[in-house]
C-alpha cells in the first residue's frame, strides 16, 4: 500500500494536494490551480479560518452561482465589487504605448445589440432623458484612423436601470452598435445617463451591508471597440460631474476614463449634453468574453 500521500496533520496537506494535481497535463491550468492551492490554503492559516466561517464561504460562493441566470449574473458582480475585474482589465491591458484605457465589461453586456447608423439614436420608444450626443474617432497606435471599426455601446437609463432589468424600456433600448467610416470616426445620440446602484438583492449587497460600502456607480458608458486585426477594447467613459466618481463600488474609474459631459443652453432650446472621446487600439487578437447575460 502506498502511504506516500497520506495526511500527516495540517502541515503537509498543501505538499500532498500539490503531489495529486502534479500530473495534469496542461501546463497553464497546473500552474494557475497550483498557485490558488497555495494562497487559499496561505490565507487559511494567516487569518485561523474557523469552521463556522469557512461555511460562511462556501453558502456565500454557493449564493453567488444560484442567483445567476440568463437576465442577472451574480458572479460577475460580486468580482466587480471586490476589484478583481478591475484588477485583471489594468494588468491585461497596459497603457505602455498610448492605447485606450481599459476597463471591466460588467454584468450588463449583451452580445447581440443591433447594427446601428452612424448618427442614429440608441434611445428606443419614448426613452425619457436629457439628449446626449456621443462622437469620436478610432485609431491605430500609428495615429492613424481604423474604418471598418466596431463600436459596441451600451447604458442605464436616467432611471439608472439597464433595458434588462426595466420592463418599461423596450428590448435592446440603450444598446447598439456602429461600424466607424474611412476617418475612423463613429457618432450616435443618447439619453445623458445616470449613476445608478448595482443589484443588492443577492448574496453581493449582504456583504456590501456588512462592510457598510454604499452599491452606486457613477454616470457612463460602456463601449466595446474592436476590428479584425486590433486587439478588443472593452472599456466606460464616465461623467465628469457625477457623484461618486472617486467612489465607484465597482472600481472601474481611472482617470484616463472620465470624459467631458459638456451641457449645453442654446437660447430658445431644450439642454442637451455631448461627449467626444477617441480610442486608440493596438495591433493584436480580435476576440470577445462570454456574454454575462442573454
């Protein structure tokens, strides 16, 4: 009988679990579980974890996958709000050579938005809002401009709700995207979004309550800016003249990202906002995540 691999007391199961997983074959996924192995089993032993709240954990990680379906991923939000999405954006995407900042893609993208025009209105039905125009122009890191670029775009609504969640907004409303021309450049008309709370309903809001952090994110919108032969943007440009800027529960603000919401007051006419914010991408990979919701 082989007893190699038997426990000897606490000291030796991190050895041992090492010892069972030793043989996978694939040298990346033996490496990430090797290094998860050894700073959870790190952090057992730092902080004493006790039983009760190892439980705590587990019902937790539990909570977090039965909260998630087609319309709500839990998942995603609870890595928002303890900044590993954010961490994972900035190490994967540096800014070494002027590209675009990058950001998290959140738990609200959908990945089949329609095919807009450029200049044509995201705010479906009788959306409610302030007018907000949104233009700008997409270039390589030569400073020339890409055609053929797409520009994903999606928002909450002034009420703060994404069309998912809000049975008065029609399907897909704040959503879409747009193909830029020769100059690069692409342009749609909105609705001044809001800051808005994220979901607290699931496992994610009671640890917010019991850390006793507030659930808002700041003004702004998510684009997603790719071409065939450019590495995908995923990024939000944020209002510079919202409240919780320098507190997003989500971490997702930096300061390349917050864009000028500029208010306009022609004499005579309804207010309205613009935003003009370029993108620069790098030469890389075409690709797109997993879409959070359907």
């Amino acid at each position: 009988m082989n007893t190699a691999n038997i426990i000897d007391g606490e000291a030796s199961v991190t050895a041992v679990a090492h010892a069972a997983m030793a043989r996978t074959p694939d040298p990346r996924l033996r490496q990430l579980v090797a290094a998860f192995v050894d700073h959870m089993h790190a952090l057992i032993r730092e902080v004493n974890l006790t039983e009760a709240e190892f439980d705590t954990v587990l019902k937790f990680v539990t909570d977090i996958g039965q909260q998630t379906n087609d319309a709500h991923n839990e998942v995603v939000l609870a890595a928002d709000v303890l900044g590993i999405s954010t961490l994972v954006a900035l190490r994967n995407n540096p800014q070494n050579q002027g590209q675009s900042a990058a950001a998290l893609l959140g738990p609200f993208w959908r990945a089949a938005a329609p095919l807009c025009a450029n200049g044509d209105s995201i705010a479906r039905g009788d959306t409610p809002g302030t007018p907000m125009q949104v233009f700008g122009q997409v270039r390589g890191l030569d400073g020339q401009p890409i055609c053929g670029a797409k520009v994903d775009v999606w928002q909450a609504s002034p009420a703060g709700l994404y069309e998912n969640q809000d049975e008065q907004q029609p399907e897909m409303n704040l959503r879409g995207y747009f193909i830029t021309g020769e100059d690069g450049r692409y342009s749609f008309r909105t609705v001044r979004p809001s800051g808005y709370p994220v979901p607290t309903h699931g496992a994610v809001g009671v640890l917010l309550r019991l850390q006793q952090r507030h659930c808002m994110r700041p003004a702004h919108v998510h684009f997603m800016v790719s071409h065939p032969r450019c590495k995908t943007l995923i990024t939000q440009v944020f209002a510079d003249d919202c409240d919780h800027l320098g507190s997003d529960v989500s971490f997702g603000v930096t300061k390349p990202l917050v864009g000028r919401f500029v208010r306009h007051t022609p004499a005579g006419e309804d207010e309205y906002y613009t935003l003009n914010y370029d993108f620069v991408l790098e030469a890389g990979e075409s690709c797109f995540p997993e879409a959070p919701i359907k």
